[in-house]
C-alpha cells in the first residue's frame, strides 16, 4: 500500500533523539554475531568433550531433518556462514541492494521477501538434495545468499534498466543493466545445479530469486489494485503533504486544471498515483512543474479539511 511507500511514512518528531537503525543494518549485525558465535561455541568445551559443541547441527539446513520435522531449519541456516568470505560477501550485498529494497518496499514487507527468499531457497535446496542426494550431498545448508539473491532479484524487478557493476571472478569489472544481471545469475544458477557437490547450494540462489520476483510482482506490487486504493485514503492525503515539503515549496505556482467532480479514490488513482509511482522509480526531483503543482493542490485540498 502507498502507506508503506518510504516517502509516505510518518516523519519523526524533531526534538528526539532516537536512532532506529534500518532492517538491512540489523540483518548485517545478527549474522556477524552469529558467525562470531559458530567461532566461539566450539572453544567452550571441556577437555573432556569428545565432540566439542558446534552450532551447524542445529541451526544449519540438513534435508533429512525437516522430514523429522526441524522447520525451524529454513530460518536459522540464513544466519550461519560457511567462512568469512561468505559472510563479507552477504554483508555487502545487503548493503548495496537492501538499503534499495527496504525504502522501496518498506521495512516490514523488507524483511518477509528476505525471510521468504531465504525459506523458498532452502526448501529448493533441500527437495534437489531428497531427490538427488548423490549429486547435491547432504547438507548442510548455510548462508544467507537465498535471501541476499531475493533482494537481488526484487532489484532487478523494480529497477530494469538501472546500470550495475559486477566484478567478473572477482576482477574484470562489467556494467549492464539490472535485468541482464539478473538473466545471468540465473543462467549460472542454473548451470551450477549441474555440478555435484560443487560446495555452492545453487539450488538456494535460484530459489531465492525466484521468490524474489514472485514477491515484487504479486504479494507487493506497486501501484496497488484500486479496491485498496479507496481504503484510509484521508490519512494517506495527509501523508501527502509531506512529500511536498519535501520537494521544496510548490507556492506562488498556477493551480493544474483538473475535473472538478473527481471522487478522491479516481483523483489519487488518475492524478496522485502515477506521480507517486515516479517519485519511487525515478527521485522526487525528476517531477515535472505540472505534477509539482498536483501534489500541492492535494495538499491545499487536505489543508481545507
């Protein structure tokens, strides 16, 4: 809903000091605690541990286990990292595209396309390794790239055409658009799954993506359908207003001519909508002076109520 949109969401109050740190940053902070911890746990044992306690057996993925039941498997294999460069390498990543993706989509509907990017490419993984355990082994599973490939995905979704570096082997640099970054890293998914036993759960990273784009394109797309659009639309009019506070002030312009007997779903549908929409896409500075002048016409309406 546009409720979720970044721009829409409630401003905090001035005088406060309070710091909340965005979802990306804490998914970054708990799977470096817990790789501090998968190092630390085992040290703990006693010389007299035959088998000095490790955090894999338990929150990691194994195929056979969530036959038995251990569902919480497909949450807890997303914190634990095989090395530290797995880790990095998911860390940044959630840096470049998370921060995107969560003040696209919001935090809340942020964290449940990670979550469930991370859920769809462990049971992905784990099917392949039920039905084929002589060639993907089995387990466990790791990481948090199924998720990190979802935001990846959800990226590429929502911003086809925008250009992105990707370092080839870790050296040659290449730049293409996000659509074309994403036809290859299912390609190489793809043709990772014919690889046994390559260490890399390739299955994970295709089902990630896969859940990625599912999630932009049906559970939070955008614009939403217009039976929801009539919904609180007063407190969304309201919410309006700080977009143009933040677009610099609109006064001293012209009034748009617009319909006057517009109901206010079919003028926030037909006139506020699209505007919305390219503020998300394209930055609140690419508005024309006539979409400047809507919004602050919806603002003066709102002002009179």
């Amino acid at each position: 809903m546009l409720d979720d949109r970044h721009y829409m969401r409630d401003e905090p109050i001035l005088h406060t000091r309070q710091v909340h740190l965005p979802v990306w940053l804490w998914l970054v902070i708990v799977n470096v605690a817990f790789y501090a911890a998968k190092l630390i746990v085992p040290l703990t044992g006693t010389a007299f541990d035959t088998a000095p306690p490790r955090l894999e057996p338990y929150l990691g993925l194994y195929p056979a286990d969530l036959l038995r039941g251990h569902v919480w498997q497909l949450l807890t294999f997303q914190l634990l990292h095989a090395g530290p460069l797995h880790l990095v390498l998911n860390c940044v990543m959630l840096y470049f595209f998370g921060r995107v993706i969560e003040n696209a989509l919001g935090a809340p509907r942020f964290l449940v396309l990670y979550a469930c990017s991370g859920v769809v490419g462990g049971l992905l993984q784990a099917a392949l390794s039920l039905m084929f355990p002589m060639h993907f082994g089995p387990g466990p599973v790791v990481g948090a790239s199924a998720g990190v490939f979802g935001l990846i995905a959800a990226f590429a979704v929502l911003n086809r055409d925008t250009p992105i570096t990707t370092l080839v082997a870790f050296i040659l640099p290449v730049t293409l658009p996000a659509k074309y970054l994403l036809l290859a890293e299912f390609v190489l998914a793809a043709l990772g799954l014919l690889q046994p036993t390559s260490g890399i759960a390739h299955g994970a990273h295709l089902g990630g993506m896969i859940a990625g784009i599912l999630y932009v394109k049906l559970a939070a797309q955008l614009p939403w359908p217009s039976r929801l659009r009539r919904t609180s639309f007063q407190r969304r009019l309201r919410q309006l207003v700080r977009v143009g506070a933040r677009a610099g002030a609109f006064t001293d312009q012209p009034d748009p001519v617009l319909p006057d007997d517009l109901p206010p779903d079919e003028f926030l549908a037909r006139e506020v909508d699209p505007i919305l929409d390219k503020i998300s896409a394209h930055g609140i500075q690419s508005l024309t002076k006539r979409e400047r002048q809507i919004l602050e016409l919806a603002r003066r309406k709102i002002q009179k109520q």
